[in-house]
C-alpha cells in the first residue's frame, strides 16, 4: 500500500476523494456502482476511476486484494496477464 499512499500525496484534492470513494465502494462490495472488468487471462479485475486504474482480485473468503492504483497508460496492465 505504499505505492497507494504516495500516489496519493502527489495528486489533487479531487483525485484523493474521488480514489477513495472507489475504493471504499469496492470494498463495501457495492459492484453494481462501478466500471469492473476481468482482465483477460488472469484472475485479476480493473475498476476504473476517472485517469486511475485500479487493479485488484478477490482471496479465499472473497474479500478485495488491492494490488495497484496507477494512471492511465503506465503500462498497469502487462504487470498483471
């Protein structure tokens, strides 16, 4: 979560708030509110958020695993298929 934290210290304001909504209503489970896609090939899914992408996949007990939150066009797919 590192990564996260100092992305978040680097961006605006509006960014923050709007990252950490996304992030909360992922872990709250609320899907349905989101942009979710499986990424081909691998177990992994992306939630976009304006610029932001972030990546994640569900454990055992189906909870949220964060694995990154990277702008658009970092080359945060091929990290991850």
């Amino acid at each position: 979560m590192r990564e996260l934290e100092k992305l978040l210290r680097k961006i605006s304001k509006k960014d923050q708030l709007a990252l950490r909504e996304e992030i909360g209503l992922l872990v709250q489970k609320k899907h349905q509110l989101l942009n979710i896609k499986k990424l081909q090939g691998s177990d992994f899914y992306r939630s976009r958020k304006g610029n932001f992408r972030i990546i994640f996949h569900y454990d055992k007990k189906s909870e949220v695993i964060i694995d990154a939150v990277r702008l658009k066009g970092e080359d945060i797919y091929k990290d991850f298929i």
